[in-house]
C-alpha cells in the first residue's frame, strides 16, 4: 500500500498509509495528515487515488504545493517525490508504482485557455510539463481528443495529448480521462453519481473508452473520439 512519510529537520514525524480515494492535507485537525506550521493553510492539499495513480490537488493554499522544489496545482505523483508544506516535507512512497509504465506521468494538470477557465463544469486539460518526461520509441501512446458538444464550451475541441485531463465541477462531479498504451479510459473522481458513457454509469472501475462515445459529467457533455 501506499504511504506518505512526513519528516521535519530530517526526522521522520509520521507515516500515514493511503487507505481511502481522498486524503487530505493541512493544518486544520480534520485533515488526514495535520501538519502544525503557520505556513500551512488550514486546508492546504488533497490527494485523490484514481485507479493505481494518486493525484495531488492544491486546494488554493496561501504558500502554495511544491513537489521536488516546483509549485504545482495539480500532478500525478511518482513514488519518491517530495512535497513541502512549511517546514515539512511529506515524501511519497509506492515502490509497486515504480516498476509500472509511467511514461509522461510527470505533465500536470491544467486549466484550458482563458476563455474556459471560469465556466462552470468546464474541462481542464494538461499544460506544458515543467520537469523531465520519461519518453520511449518503443511504446506507441494512442491519439485522440474530446468535442464539448452540450453546455458551457460547446464547440470546443480538447486534444487528449498528454498523460490526463480532468473533466467536470470540482466538489460535485469529477472525473479524468487518462492515456496508456492500450487506449483511453474514463475514471470517477468524486460526486454522488458515477460519470456515464452513452447513458450508462461507468462503475467505480476505470472505463475503456470507444471512439464516439458520449460522456456526460456534471453539466458537460462530451464526444469521445480516437484517431
């Protein structure tokens, strides 16, 4: 199982073990991981476990998230990396995830260009990377994008270039689309009701995506379509 090992000097404080889809980080004494430092927001971060990947979410802290030393919003983690919170430094650990393929998992995520940032529902997708990306010849990563077809943002096209794009309303309805060599998948995030494909909920379980399939999450609509 995953864990998280907080250290403070170069002592470790505490190790907390990554046994549930959302866990949350701050000062505040309801987070999962309480870390005592005026420089930490009462709820600064949260990490999301979405199929065998966990995602770290800045929660619009006042000092921000760092990981390896660069600020980040939100990015996949690597077994390894270093967040710092204040004085602390809270270092992921998931040996298990090393040895998977992780090619380009270092890209964040991302908001869409400024004319989409603040619609409601909206789609974000990834921005250029800001660290090194494992890359190989040897392994072909499938191409396709998604069409907004109903509300905010219809009309729009989002290229599905990169390792994972969010899709629907934070703290209502949350999903990820995410590419791996075999393909594309649509995996639940958060909310009381799963995302559905062609009117079907997808399940807790990441779901293969089809060429022209219709996604619905929050109040997007989306065509899903792979070249």
């Amino acid at each position: 199982m995953a864990k998280l090992v907080l250290s403070s000097g170069g002592s470790v404080v505490h190790q907390y073990f990554i046994d549930k889809e959302r866990f949350t980080i701050g000062r505040e004494a309801h987070n999962d991981v309480v870390i005592e430092d005026p420089a930490v927001s009462r709820d600064h971060a949260v990490i999301i476990t979405v199929g065998n990947d966990r995602i770290v979410e800045d929660l619009d802290s006042g000092n921000g998230t760092f990981i390896n030393g660069t600020r980040v919003s939100r990015q996949i983690l690597q077994h390894g990396d270093v967040m710092r919170f204040g004085h602390y430094h809270l270092r992921y650990v998931n040996p298990k995830g090393s040895t998977e393929i992780n090619l380009e998992q270092t890209m964040l995520i991302a908001s869409l260009p400024k004319e989409l940032r603040e619609l409601r529902g909206g789609v974000s997708a990834p921005e250029e990377t800001a660290g090194p990306v494992a890359r190989t010849g040897k392994v072909h990563f499938p191409s396709g994008r998604v069409k907004i077809i109903g509300g905010p943002g219809a009309g729009v096209s989002v290229e599905l270039d990169r390792v994972v794009a969010t899709f629907g309303t934070p703290g209502e309805q949350l999903a990820v689309i995410t590419r791996r060599p075999h393909g594309y998948f649509l995996s639940h995030v958060e909310g009381r009701h799963y995302p559905r494909v062609n009117k079907q909920p997808i399940g807790a379980e990441p779901h293969a995506l089809r060429s022209h399939d219709v996604i619905e999450v929050a109040d997007v609509r989306l065509e899903f379509l792979q070249d």
